[in-house]
C-alpha cells in the first residue's frame, strides 16, 4: 500500500491533484492533506472527491491512472 496527499490548493481550472508520497511536487506544496494508505490510486482519487469533488490524480506520477480515472 502506498501513501497519498492531496493538495489542498487548487490549480486554475478547480481541481485538486492527488500524489504519492514520493511525488516531487509534494515538496511544492503550501498545504496538503494526507490520505492514507491505499492500495490503489484510483481508491486515493475517491478518498480525495470526499473532501474535495473536483479531484483528480497528478499525471506526473499516476500516468496510468490519469488515463483510466474514475
């Protein structure tokens, strides 16, 4: 299982990027809120649309799920 944040700023266009935990971009971040553990990105996604609902994976380290999201 892997740990994943979600940012708690959000981009131009509304939507809030969720990462794993060992994205670059965390480091970028002035706020983010922790997930949890999941055992994929798309259940980290659903995690993230409870608090945000314009959320959607970092294409940066989810290029898979990126393509195939919920």
């Amino acid at each position: 299982m892997i740990k994943y944040y979600v940012n708690d700023t959000a981009q131009a266009n509304g939507n809030h990027e969720v990462h794993k935990q060992d994205c670059n971009l965390l480091a970028f971040m002035l706020s983010k809120t922790d997930l949890g553990n999941h055992a994929s990105c798309h259940l980290a996604i659903a995690e993230a649309r409870k608090i945000y609902s314009q959320s959607s994976a970092c294409v940066r380290c989810f290029k898979k799920c990126a393509v195939h999201e919920m």
